[in-house]
C-alpha cells in the first residue's frame, strides 16, 4: 500500500461533502507531476484529505476506490482521475503549521512543493501525522 495527500478547496468540496458524497472522482488535476502521483495509485491505497486555502489542514483519510481513468473534463485527452472513498475523520487536524514545525515532516512534499495538488507521503510521514492526528495508523 502506497500513501497519498489530496488536497481540496473547502468551498469547492469539503470533508463534510466527501463523507456524505460516500464516494467521488478526483477530477481536475492539471499539474503533470500531480497527475503522474494519480497514475501511480494503486485500489486501496490511503491519502491524507487536506483543506488548501481556507484551514490549511489535514481533516480526513480517503481510499483510493477506482485507479485512473481519462478525465471527461480534460478537452486535451492529457490528464485523468481516480475514485475516493472516506475511510474516517481525523480526531484532530493537523494543520500546515504543525506540519512545518515538526522535525520528522521536514521533507514532506506538502512542505517542499506546498503547490502541487496530488503528493506522495512516506510510511514515516504516514505514521508520524496519524499519531498527530490521533487515529493511530489505519488497516
């Protein structure tokens, strides 16, 4: 199993949405090395669901349920998607911040290329913010 973070615009699609949702696609990535990440998952890999802009903040784990596939909403033909479903809340966010400070994130991708939309996470980072976000490392 691989490890991922998303990230999301709340008011343009929110945990609050994913969870009752139950399951979406992960459209729109236009970034070539973001959509290389989406090609690279795998169904059953995990991805950290982060609000980008508005909160700054990890709130969510998610499943990848369907690996990628074109994107319909990519006239090009260049870019694609994948499915997500929710696995769970996180009991505590942990936000950019903390993620900054923290010595055993220091090379996090979320820190190093803190634009990119689609990032890989490392089994250390994986546990190391589960611990932080107090659901210990999920099955």
């Amino acid at each position: 199993m691989a490890y991922w973070l998303v990230k999301s615009e709340p008011f343009k699609y929110s945990w609050d949405r994913m969870v009752a949702d139950g399951r979406t696609h992960w459209d729109g990535v236009r970034n070539y090395q973001a959509s290389n990440n989406l090609k690279a998952m795998e169904v059953g890999d995990r991805a950290f669901f982060y609000h980008s802009n508005e909160g700054l903040e990890i709130v969510g784990i998610v499943e990848i349920v369907r690996t990628y596939y074109p994107d319909p909403s990519d006239e090009s033909g260049r870019f694609g998607m994948v499915d997500v479903a929710p696995v769970m809340p996180v009991k505590t966010p942990v936000t950019l911040k903390q993620i900054k400070a923290d010595p055993q994130l220091q090379s996090m991708a979320l820190v190093r290329q803190s634009r990119l939309s689609v990032c890989p996470v490392t089994d250390g980072e994986w546990a190391r913010v589960c611990d932080l976000a107090g659901v210990g490392v999920p099955a």
